[in-house]
C-alpha cells in the first residue's frame, strides 16, 4: 500500500521536505530576481544590452552544468558534503554580483552562481528519491513543481518591489542573505540521505560507466528528451512572452504581470494535479495528457502568428502551453529516476542539464524575426512539443534488467 503522507524516512527530520522544496527555489531564482534592474544595471557598468543578457545567459548555463557536475559527486560523496559546498559558494558568489566593478567580472560571477544553484536542484532531487519511494516519491517530485511555479511567480514580482527599495547591487546582497539562512537551515535539518553503503565507488571512469548505462535506456533516455524539449518551449516562452503580449497586443507592465502571474499560478496547479492523478491513476497517461495539453497550447501560438487572432486566444494558449508542461513534470520526473536508486544524483544531474540546456538553446530563437512576430514562438513552441511527443512514443514499457529498481515493490506502477 502506497503511503498517505509526504513525510521522509523516520531517520531523517519532519523538516526535510521543507528543506528540499526550498532548494529548488535558490537557484532559479537567482536568474529572475533581478530581471527588473537589469537596465539600471547595464547602464550604471556602461554595457552594451546584448552584453549585459549574458548575465542571464550565463546564469543559466550555469545552473545546467552545476547539476551535470554536483549529482555524480553526490553519489560518490554523499548529498550533505556536496550541498554544503554548492551554498557556500553561493553565498561568496551572490556576494561578489554585489560588488562586481565591470560587466566581465559579473558574468564571470554569475556563471559561478549558477553552477553553485544548480546543485540545490539536482540534491533535492536526489534527496527525495533516496528517502521516498511509492506514492510520496510521485507526491513529491509533484510539489517540486509547484515550488518551481511559485519561484517563477516571486522572483520577478519580488525582484521589482525590491527594486524600488534598493539597487541591483542590493538584490545580489539579498540573494546572498537568503543563500546564508539556507546554509544555517541545512546545517540543522540536513542528515545525510545517502549512506555508504549506498554510494557509488571508483572515479571518473566509474562515473562515464553510470551515464552509459543511464544512456543505454530507451525509457529513461526518451523520459530525459520529453522533457528538454518542453522545456525548450517552456523557456521559450519566458523568453517570447513579453514581446508578445506588451508590443503586439500592447498589454500594459501591469497587465502582463497578471497574465504571467495567472499562467505561473497554473502551472502550479497543474503541477499538484499532475502529481495526484500519476499516483492515482497512472503515470505515463498523466503524461500524454500534459503533452496534449501543451500541444493545444502551441497549435494556437503557430495560429496566432500565422493570422491575426484575439487576444483571449493568445492568452488562453500560453496557458495551455505552461500548464501541459507542469503535467509533464511530476510523471516525467518519476519515470526517469524510478528506478535508479543507486545513481538518483547522476540521473538527476542529466535530467536538470538537459532541462536547462535546452531551454537555454529555445529562448534566443524566439527573437529571430524581432519583437512585433508571434510567429517564431508558435514556430518553436509547436516543433519542441511534437519532439517531445516523439521522444515519449520512444519511451518504451521496460527498462534492461541491470537498472531494475532494486526495490520493486516500493516502487509506483508506471503504468
């Protein structure tokens, strides 16, 4: 019988899950905090604007290679040593954004802080299959949706309120204060999750041995690619979405604040629902649903650059588009890690790296034909979702014998 509460081993704190959610959190928003400063920002270091969007750029590809690097040493090392380490650096590099002279040294910073963030995310990941299993693991990878669906929302709401209080060099600061009371959080709360007898043995070689095998399995992989590609249309969105509804349909900041805001409180919804419904009902059918759903979603954004469409229209298929995405997520998550209880920091690591670095890839393309064309986002959007789907139909019903879970009857029927 699959457990009723989400509620961690009882060797581990009451407040571990807590603590998990909350690492998703520090890292991405690091990319959106200061979004609202960014022009004072350019113009107080005397960039050029293409060169200051570097400083999200580098952000980004930050927080992508962070996991890649932090999951495999989680397993060798364990999760506590590692997470320590990514908050520390963290801290020491939110705090030289603050006091950065040139635009070079803040890039240079905020690729440091990606990385460092990075490693909050793939550590809850991991975390949270070694201490769950069954119902509480999907439960759980569906409440990491959410929490990244509330950062979505606070990070740039927060960072423009902040910003009538202090400058960008202020929020940097603020982020190292939130980096610090993580730091003291993990100290108490924070026991080790994986123990030793649980931990990968062996160096690099081990470790290129662990991604071969996770690379050899059609489920996994496809489960993997899904996801970066709706990614890729979920940053492609983020990154679209402001021309469109501000130059082509001339919604005041105010107005696209609330339609970001209304889309970010669905894919929080979505998210929990998602989570419901794959421990329920079943995993691989809340996920053709969410891509359905996204797929809705894109159709309407190709229709609406193609011909001239209501604004309603516009907005109710952005909606679509993040809420399929959000039901992707708790199903996908699952069936990728499942049944890699041996290796949930090195599989998370691919996860999150192909996540961002696709999404990384997608967001300038919507850009290409200027800010007065919805037609690149439809474009983009409708071509990542329909990979998706293709890597989904790749996914197969049986992973090879060697990555069997090793507890089978813990595990949620992927069904």
């Amino acid at each position: 019988m699959l457990p009723d509460a989400l509620a961690p081993r009882p060797s581990h704190s009451r407040w571990l899950p807590t603590l998990l959610l909350l690492l998703t959190v520090f890292g991405p928003i690091s990319m959106d905090l200061y979004l609202p400063a960014l022009p004072a920002l350019t113009a107080q270091l005397g960039a050029a604007t293409s060169v200051a969007q570097l400083t999200i750029t580098a952000c980004l590809v930050g927080l992508a290679a962070g996991q890649l690097v932090a999951g495999p040493l989680s397993d060798r090392f364990g999760r506590r040593g590692i997470l320590l380490i990514g908050i520390l650096a963290y801290i020491v590099t939110s705090a030289l954004c603050a006091i950065s002279p040139t635009i070079e040294l803040l890039i240079a910073a905020r690729l440091v802080q990606g990385l460092a963030g990075g490693v909050g995310i793939v550590i809850a990941q991991a975390a949270g299959r070694d201490v769950y299993s069954g119902g509480a693991l999907i439960r759980f990878y569906g409440r990491l949706t959410v929490i990244g669906g509330f950062a979505a929302v606070v990070g740039p709401l927060l960072g423009g309120l902040l910003n009538t209080m202090t400058d960008w060099r202020g929020l940097f600061v603020l982020l190292a204060l939130i980096g610090v009371a993580i730091l003291v959080v993990t100290l108490v709360v924070f026991r080790e999750t994986l123990p030793l007898e649980r931990r990968t043995a062996g160096g690099f070689a081990h470790t290129i041995r662990d991604f071969r095998m996770l690379l050899a399995d059609r489920v996994f992989v496809g489960a993997v690619l899904n996801q970066g590609f709706l990614y890729a249309a979920l940053f492609a969105y983020l990154a679209g979405a402001t021309f469109v509804l501000q130059d082509v349909y001339a919604l005041s900041p105010q107005e696209y604040a609330l339609a970001f805001g209304l889309n970010s409180a669905g894919f929080m919804v979505f998210g929990y629902l998602a989570g419901r419904s794959s421990e329920h009902w079943s995993v691989r059918g809340t996920l053709t649903i969410g891509i359905a759903v996204a797929g809705l979603g894109a159709v309407g954004l190709l229709a609406a650059g193609l011909s001239a469409v209501p604004l309603w229209v516009v907005l109710a298929s952005l909606f679509a588009l993040v809420g399929g995405v959000a039901i992707t997520s708790p199903p996908a998550t699952t069936i990728a890690l499942v049944g890699y209880p041996q290796v949930a920091g090195t599989a998370s690591s691919l996860l999150g790296m192909v996540r961002f670095g696709f999404g990384g890839v997608a967001a300038p393309l919507v850009g290409i034909a200027g800010a007065t064309s919805i037609l690149p986002l439809g474009v983009v959007t409708v071509t990542a979702v329909a990979l998706a789907g293709v890597a989904f139909a790749a996914l197969g019903r049986s992973r090879p014998k060697a990555a069997a879970p090793s507890t089978p009857s813990a595990e949620p029927a992927l069904h």
